[in-house]
C-alpha cells in the first residue's frame, strides 16, 4: 500500500528519467523519508521525498512557507558569494502545479529536495573536527539570516523551545499519569522539579528584550549538517522544518547538548555518558567563528545557559513523552524515551558542575579575532 501511494505521489512531480530506486533514507523521529534515483541515459539524479507528518506539523503549509522563504534567502546569499546553490542550501522541487509541496487525497503532505551529492550527516560525533564543521555551519547560517525578518515566520511548533511551556506539560503529564509510570520513575521526577526556576531564565531575557528574536533552526544536531565526503567542510544546514523565530542561544546549546557528549542520546549504560568539555571548546570556537559579528554580547554570554536549558529541556520532553505513552518521539524499544530523558538529565548535572569553565571558555573564544575560513560564506 505504502509503495503504490509513492508511486502515485512521484506522477505528480516532473521527474524526468525512470524510477530505478526508492528507498528508506535516514535516521529522523518524525517525517517518513525516502531517495529516489531516476536514470536519464548515462544520467543518474537523485531526490529526497518526504511525507510531513501531521501530528506533529500541525500547519505543513506554513511550514513550507518558513523553508521557501529561507531557503530563497540563503540562494540569493550563496550567489552574492560565488557559491554553489545546490549544495550549499536545501533546493526544493515544485510539483507539477508550481507549488513547494503535494496535498495527497487522504490530506497527507508531501515535498521533494534535490539530494545534495557526494557529502554525509553523521548521527554522533565522530572526531572533533567533524563536530567544529557543524558549528561552523551553524554559526554561518546565523549569520547569512542576521537580517532576516524573524517575525515573519510562522510558529510550525508552538512554543517548540519554550522551556516553561515544557516544563508545565511536564507538569500535567505527571498529574495525569495516564500510563501509570510515574511511580517507577520518581528520581527523574525530582531532578526535574528541582530545577523549576531554571526554566524561566532565557524565556524570561527575552520577554525582557535582552536577547533578540532570530531566524534559528531548532534542531542543530550533528546529522542535520552536510559534511562534504571531500573537504572534510561543514556545507548545508538541512531539515528546516523547525525554522522559525527563537533564540540564538537555543540552537547553540542544543547541538552542545548532542554533541558533546561521550555516548550516544539513548545510551542504557549512564556510565558511558558525559560531558566533554573539550568538544564543548570546540563547538563554540566553530560556532563564534560562523557567526562573526552577528551576535550580540549578551547573546554571546549566555551560550553556556543555552547548553545547560537546551539539555535539561529535551529530558523534560522525552520523559514527558514517556509518562503520556511515547506519541511523540518515535520508539525502538520499550523504555526508549525514558533511556533518552537520563543521558540528557546526566549531562545536566555535568554541565551545573563545570558552568564556570564553560562560561570562561566563551569568554576566551569571545576575545579572540576570528577569519572565516576558504569554503565559507
């Protein structure tokens, strides 16, 4: 069934060539993925389909309004630099009305990229300089979107990184205990609650205009950069479905939260699991690098907060998730999220311990004078 509905979805895209391969590509929680490859002679092109999942992305059209309206940004950008706009930024491919996505019969949205050839998304670090690459990605693409007007995007996931709304779901999903779990999870529950007021500290610079709105991506993990298979250089930011309006800080300190790390997210043997504080100095010498001048001081200072509220927050939402039944994130096992909340709550604990190192060496980074360097934007 599933393979006649993506045949019937491809009719509706101008694809020239035949269809010689459709398979499952990568490893995301949440859109359904596949590459195809079409032969046109001695030409193979190759393409990434993707149905949107409407659980979560509540509004898929505005959604593609967010990644039309960057992904134009960061083309005209790229060409202002000489630079390669198929592999440098995502490409999307209209369907055969014009339009950025496809509205199958049973509602489901669907959207096709060009498949960015001859570079790799890696799901855990491998060796730091693979993990400097993505936060120099990252950093440029906070620079290249400094002027974008952040307002204008639309909220594809409300109060996605708010961490008081996620700790009040918390909250309720403890009260309701609808899988009757919390019982077996009480020393979880209380490192988060012990940590309420941490929750308010960003929301709350923010509401108070002492950090500014930014065009951030939400989910800067080490797999969401193209690492190209030749240089070895950090070359598109990919899976903007969660670009919208945030705080710089935010994308900063969930890709410390990913990435520096000894064990990977869903790690059963805590033993494993740390912070690594050499990959943490790496990270933001890469990222202010990216960055050059487009953060302000503040934003600059609060990095290592951002590490700490990004980390404790995404525990708070997997053992959420698992208290409510695992809706959300997907599981490949039982316990699965609850496995996800304890690496995240060990390097909270880690990270409290070492905030005064991590603020010192921002402050290092922060002194120094960066060039951005050949292959960047």
């Amino acid at each position: 069934m599933e393979t006649k509905k993506i045949e019937e979805v491809i009719e509706e895209f101008d694809f020239a060539g035949e269809l010689t391969e459709c398979i499952p590509y990568g490893n995301g929680h949440i859109n359904d993925t596949y590459r195809l490859t079409f032969r046109v002679g001695e030409k193979v092109n190759r393409y990434i389909l993707q149905r949107m999942n409407k659980s979560i992305f509540t509004d898929p059209v505005g959604l593609m309004e967010n990644i039309s309206g960057v992904t134009s940004w960061l083309k005209k950008k790229i060409l202002e630099n000489a630079g390669d706009v198929k592999r440098e930024t995502l490409t999307l491919v209209n369907d055969k009305e014009g339009s950025s996505y496809y509205v199958d019969k049973e509602g489901e949205y669907w959207r096709v990229y060009l498949f960015i050839e001859g570079a790799t998304c890696y799901d855990q670090v491998k060796n730091e300089d693979d993990f400097y690459q993505s936060a120099v990605a990252f950093g440029n693409f906070q620079r290249l979107l400094a002027d974008y007007p952040a307002e204008t995007l639309h909220e594809t996931i409300m109060n996605f990184h708010n961490t008081v709304d996620s700790f009040q779901k918390f909250q309720k999903a403890l009260s309701q205990d609808v899988c009757g779990r919390a019982k077996s999870v009480q020393e979880e529950i209380r490192f988060a609650m012990d940590r309420e007021e941490l929750c308010h500290t960003l929301v709350d610079m923010q509401e108070d205009g002492q950090l500014p709105l930014r065009v951030t991506h939400n989910d800067t993990k080490l797999n969401n950069i193209m690492i190209d298979d030749k240089t070895g250089k950090g070359i598109c930011v990919i899976d903007l479905d969660t670009v919208m309006p945030g705080l710089s800080v935010n994308d900063f300190g969930d890709s410390i939260r990913f990435g520096a790390t000894t064990a990977a997210e869903d790690e059963r043997n805590l033993d494993k699991v740390s912070f690594d504080l050499h990959l943490y100095e790496t990270y933001v010498k890469g990222f202010i690098e990216g960055c050059g001048k487009a953060l302000t001081d503040m934003e600059l200072e609060m990095l290592p907060m951002g590490a700490v509220l990004m980390t404790f927050e995404c525990g708070v939402r997997f053992l959420t998730d698992y208290l409510e039944g695992d809706h959300y994130f997907k599981v490949h096992r039982e316990g699965h999220n609850l496995d996800r909340c304890r690496t995240q709550f060990k390097l909270v604990k880690e990270m409290e311990e070492k905030l005064s190192e991590m603020k010192a060496i921002v402050q290092t980074t922060w002194g120094m004078t960066f060039v951005l360097p050949s292959g960047f934007i």
